[in-house]
C-alpha cells in the first residue's frame, strides 16, 4: 500500500509513504478535499532523525485500528518541519500557546482553512496515565467538530487572533547601548550552570549562539566571567556524551543535566553553529582542546554529511535497528572482544566504561549495561596516573578510538537525510571559512567554497531568489528569510577568508532581494516568509533565537557588514531599525537573543576599512601581513584585497558611486587603514600596521 507522499521528495514523508493512513503532503489538494467532504485536518509535522517521530509512526500511524480512525474521520496531512519550516514555527506557536510547551512530532488539529483549534505533542495509540490516546481523543474531536462546530469556530476565532498578534508583535524601539551589556550580561549569566556548564537544567542544549555571544561580549569588555563560561561549557561538552568520541561530530543534545546522555541524531546546523563557536573561543583562550575538537566536527562532516556534488545534507538519526543510540553505545565484553587486555584497561579508566554501564535508561533507573563513551576529565589530568605525558595519552586513545570505530562501522548505520538544505548550508559555510582563518586549514575553506558553489549553482535563481531545499537534483520549495539572512552572512564569511570581490557581490544581491522580499517597511523587522506565500494563514515575524539563530538575528550581522562594505546608508539604516526593534525584547529576554546581541556588538563596534593594494599578486596566505589583517581581532572589519584592475572594478561596482575612498593600483604593494572612508598614507611594513591598528 502506498499513500499519497509516495511521489514526494523528503525523507520524512517518504518514511510514512507505506503506512496505512491515507497521508496527503501540504497542499490544495488535502484542503479541498476536506472542504468537500467537510472534515477537520490532522496535521502530523516531524522529521526524519527525531526519536519520538519514529515511535508514534511505530505506535500508531503504522497501526490499522489508528489508521482506520483517521482515514474515516478526518484527511491527515504530514509536513516535514525541515522543508517547511514556516509552517512548523505557526503551529508550534499555537502548540506553545494551547499547552505551555512544544515538541516534535506535532499534532495538530485544523479546519479545511487551516485555522487549528487543537494542539499537542506526542500521543500513544492508548491512554495510559497522564497521557491520553489518539483511539480515545480521536473520535471526541470528530464528535466536538460534527455536534459543536459553532463552539469550535468560535475558539478557531480566538486562536487565530491570538496567532496574529504575537506573530507580528508591536513592540516599541528600544537601542541596546553599550552601558546595558553588562546587565544583560548578569542576566544571562543567572541561566548559567555553575558545576557543569551551559545554561538551564535538562533537557540541556549546547546553544552555541550563547558561546559566540560570550565571546565577544568577553573581547569587547574584558569579562573574564564571559570567557570562564564559554571556556567550561565548551570543554564540558567535548567531554560528555554528547560528542561523539569515536566517529565524531555532536549529538543533538543531553537529556540530563551533566552532558552524558544525547539524544542521538546528529544535525548539521549543530555542527556549523558549535564550529564557530569554537573558533570565536579558540581566538581569544588558544585551547587546544578547542583546535583539536574543531578538527574532529570537520572530520565528521567531511566524512558522513559531505555530498559528492559539495553541498551537506541535512543530518543522521538518532535511531537504528529500532533502537535509539544503538549504534553508539558499547557493552564492556563488546570492548573487551575488540581490544587487547592493555588496551581495555587503558580506555575504560579514561572514558567511564562499566561493567553495570554507565547511564541509566530513560523509562528505568536500572542500567542497561550500555556505556557511552564520554571521557572523564581532560587528557592532561591522566598524565600522572599514565606516567606519560600527554602527547602520548592523546595518540593512544586515539588509536584505540579509530579501532572501535572500525569495528563500529560494522553496525546498522542510522539512516542519512540527505536533503540539502540553504539555510543549514550557509551555516556551514560561515563556520568553515572563520575557522579557515582562525586554524589556518586551507581544508577548511575548501570544503566551504565547495558548498557555496554547489549552493549558488543549484539554490540561486538568476534574479537572486532562492530555492530552500534540493534532494536529488530536485529543487524545491521557495526560499525564507533564514536562508536568505543565513546565505548573506555565509557570502561575507567566505568573503573575508577569500577576499574574493565576487563572493561579496554575491552577498550584495542577496542581501537586497531579502530586503525586497522580506522586510516590512511600516514596522521595521523581516518576516519569515514573502508576501507571495498564500499557503501560510499569517506571516510571522521569528524574532528569539530557537535550535537555530532567528532569521532576524542573522539578518542584521548581514545588513552591518554588507551595508558597510558597500557604503550603503538605506542597508545601514534597516540594520539600526532592526537593532532598535528588538533591543525591548534583548534587555528583556537576553538568552533568548543571545544571536543578535552577537551581531548588535558589531553594530556598536566604529567600523575600519583596510584596503590592501598588491599589484598582479595572488591573495598569499602566508604572508604575515595579510595574515595578521586577517586574523586582526575587531567586531567591525572591512577588509578590500585589490591586486588588478578588474578587482577595482568589481569593488566599484559594490561600492556604486561612493568608491572615492578607493585607491588607484600603483605599482607598489601598499595598506590604506581608513576611518569613516578616510584614508591614511600607505603603509607597507608590519610594524606600521600594528602600530595603527593598536
């Protein structure tokens, strides 16, 4: 049997293509059906690598009693909230607003006009206790629609109302000033976990966003609170379970309170977002830890999460052989089997193996006897109990780990979404190239101008829309503010590890086609989809930072850098309404924008234009100058790399009719540090660079 996602082109929707209930995708099909035989929708939205997906597919969708029920009483509709991210974020608003909480998968109740008047998470086949079924709810709601529709359209109305009101919240203008970071800061900090790092209690998250934020926050004040808290939270997570000791890359997050136990699946925003935050950390404290955990996510993505054409796909699942972590978690004998006597010793005492295992089940407070590797302390505090040092420590475990990876490898992997993603993309790109500069891996790079031009090949239209998703050379779905703010930021990071004025470019025309489509000029701010989208029933406004950035977060780092680089007063005023937007919310909820109070430092920071001229001369990254202009620490750099006439011209296309500033190409290598477009003498040694710059 086969139901209507059988032609679809997500993973998520083709795993339910085979169940028994009649799933239609989104779309004017489902709606008018149910328009005609004037049933409710049931909304089913997921994805692919989610643990509770999987088991209320196992429970009920693949169950004939739930799919009879549902296929005589309502048309049941499944959304990828990955592809369709705009329509997750509506009615997880909904859900949050219903029921104080939200979660994936997401049930939703809806009328054939898309109005939801019921909301909820995960639900069994059966009521047990605490939690009622879908055969016991089910046929209620089919009752409440037949005999109180009037009562129903009533609390749709109600709904509705509440929906449009906090999707396009009016809030009053409110600039974060420099005198307000440090109480923001010690607001943020009362989130903080003192004993093992990160913020709130579990389910804990590794919210990277937080660590970049810190980390500026640190550069620009000198906190030494700020970097103490990314410095624990970072080591804290490279250590517990959540990382992946032996294949590498992070889980998605901890289910408990001290890193140990993940939930499994492994999603490339993850990886992006934690990378960067490693570099911005790794800039300022130079621990190796950092560089080294840095490697092992490249690693990873370069291994797992690459695809042949260049771009990442989207994550692997928690689950395989049915079971959640399987593939990741050990039996003492299993290690045993695998390692010599020596070995075993060696590796259980550094990385917690038991013989009880050392985590206990989630519906149980026995153990399973299943370990996950996680290590106990950092290397160098095993050097005395070793009597080595630990150079040594670290290649011994790391030949052991490659050893059980080896064997690991053997398993049932869990299931790739090999879905390309715009947004999750540029993530990776912007993380790769900063850590490109900040590592000195020319690897690094490589890997990002591979995705970015498998993203501007495929993803770019010629008018500079953009497309959301590709799986199998099929493009679809139109692009959202996400992908357009998170491509802008992807363009400028690229950029500046290349200074190549035609990536730049590039982030100009995107940047003004997300202004065209997205902004709204009466209020300020940009909504989560154009105007153009007739298949959402409100456009939002995503404003707080959630598994990934806000859109308007991203945007405004994109709307800074891009609006300076061109000297572009209406792109730089957009980027101070955006500031002025959300600064009431930041003051109020700063751990919820930890995002754009990252990028309003840049909007604070005076901005320096450095302009380097060298004549017929390819960009040479061992050059010690450019390599400390590069590297040179500021929120608010714009670095312009002129060696030939045709990259004049390209610079003075960006900068359209306000190049003045620009130099003309001499024949000597020469630095021009400028001010408000105001430029001093070249330069052409080091130390006279520094001696500015400091």
């Amino acid at each position: 049997m086969k139901n209507k996602l059988v032609n679809e082109n997500s993973p998520y929707l083709l795993q339910h293509s085979s169940n028994p209930v009649n799933w239609f995708p989104w779309g004017e099909e489902a709606f008018r059906v149910a328009k005609d035989k004037d049933l409710p929708v049931f909304l089913s939205i997921g994805y692919s690598t989610c643990h509770w997906c999987h088991v209320m597919e196992k429970e009920s969708f693949e169950d004939e009693e739930v799919a009879l029920i549902l296929n005589k009483n309502f048309i049941s509709i499944k959304v990828d909230r990955e592809q369709r991210p705009d329509l997750d974020s509506i009615y997880m608003s909904v859900c949050q607003m219903m029921t104080k909480r939200g979660g994936w998968p997401l049930t939703v109740i809806l009328t054939p006009d898309k109005i939801p008047f019921f909301a909820g998470t995960y639900f069994p086949k059966n009521s047990t206790k605490g939690s009622v079924g879908l055969c016991e709810f089910l046929p209620k709601v089919r009752e409440v629609w037949d005999e109180k529709r009037e009562d129903v359209l009533k609390s749709c109305d109600s709904i509705y109302t509440s929906l449009k009101e906090v999707s396009n919240p009016n809030v009053p203008d409110s600039y974060v000033q420099k005198e307000d970071l440090k109480e923001i800061f010690e607001s943020i900090k009362d989130f903080y976990d003192e004993k093992y790092g990160g913020f709130g209690e579990a389910p804990k998250f590794p919210s990277p966003q937080n660590m970049i934020f810190l980390s500026k926050f640190y550069k620009s004040f000198n906190e030494k609170d700020a970097m103490r808290m990314v410095e624990q939270t970072l080591t804290s997570m490279r250590l517990g379970g959540i990382f992946d000791h032996v294949g590498f890359g992070f889980h998605r997050y901890s289910t408990d309170i001290k890193w140990l136990v993940p939930h499994f699946e492994k999603m490339l925003y993850d990886q992006g977002m934690i990378l960067e935050s490693l570099a911005e950390a790794y800039s300022l404290s130079f621990k190796d830890l950092f560089r080294e955990t840095s490697e092992e996510i490249y690693l990873y993505v370069n291994e797992v999460l690459k695809s042949k054409d260049g771009g990442f796909f989207s994550a692997e699942d928690a689950d395989s052989e049915g079971q959640e972590g399987a593939f990741y978690t050990w039996e003492l004998e299993e290690i045993r089997g695998i390692l010599t006597k020596d070995e075993s010793a060696f590796f259980e005492h550094l990385y917690g193996i038991e013989q009880e295992g050392n985590f206990n089940e989630e519906v149980s407070s026995a153990r399973n006897g299943k370990n996950i590797i996680y290590l106990k302390d950092e290397l160098e505090t095993f050097s005395s109990i070793f009597s080595i040092d630990h150079k040594s420590i670290k290649e011994e475990s790391d030949r052991i780990k490659q050893k059980l990876k080896i064997a690991r490898n053997k398993r049932i992997r869990p299931s790739l979404d090999d879905k390309i993603l715009t947004d999750w993309n540029s993530l990776m790109i912007s993380a790769l190239s900063k850590s490109s500069i900040v590592f000195r891996q020319e690897k690094y790079l490589s890997l990002a101008i591979n995705s970015f031009e498998f993203i501007i090949n495929n993803m770019v239209k010629k008018d500079s829309t953009l497309f959301h998703c590709i799986r199998d050379n099929n493009a679809s779905i139109e692009g959202m503010i996400d992908d357009y703010a998170f491509l802008t930021k992807a363009c400028v990071d690229l950029y500046e590890a290349t200074l190549d004025p035609t990536i730049l470019e590039t982030g100009l025309k995107i940047c003004e086609k997300m202004i065209e489509l997205f902004w709204d000029n009466n209020k300020g701010l940009f909504y989560a989809t154009p105007e153009s989208s007739l298949d959402v029933i409100v456009r939002q406004k995503n404003l707080l930072d959630g598994a990934i950035p806000s859109g308007n977060s991203v945007a405004l780092f994109g709307l800074i850098k891009i609006g300076g680089y061109c000297n572009n007063l209406l792109i730089s005023e957009k980027a101070n309404k955006l500031s002025l937007q959300l600064g009431e919310m930041a003051k109020k909820f700063p751990i919820n924008l930890s995002q754009f109070l990252a990028n309003h430092l840049t909007l604070l920071s005076d901005s320096v234009q450095i302009v380097i001229v060298n004549p017929c001369k390819e960009l040479d990254f061992s050059n010690e100058i450019i390599n400390y202009l590069r590297d040179f620490n500021h929120n608010n750099k714009l670095i312009y790399y002129i060696s030939t006439l045709d990259d004049l011209d390209k610079y003075k296309k960006i900068l359209r009719n306000h190049d003045n500033f620009l130099p003309d190409i001499s024949d000597k290598f020469g630095i021009y540090i400028c001010k408000d477009y105001c430029c001093n003498l070249p330069v052409r040694t080091l130390s006279e660079v520094k001696r500015i710059l400091d």
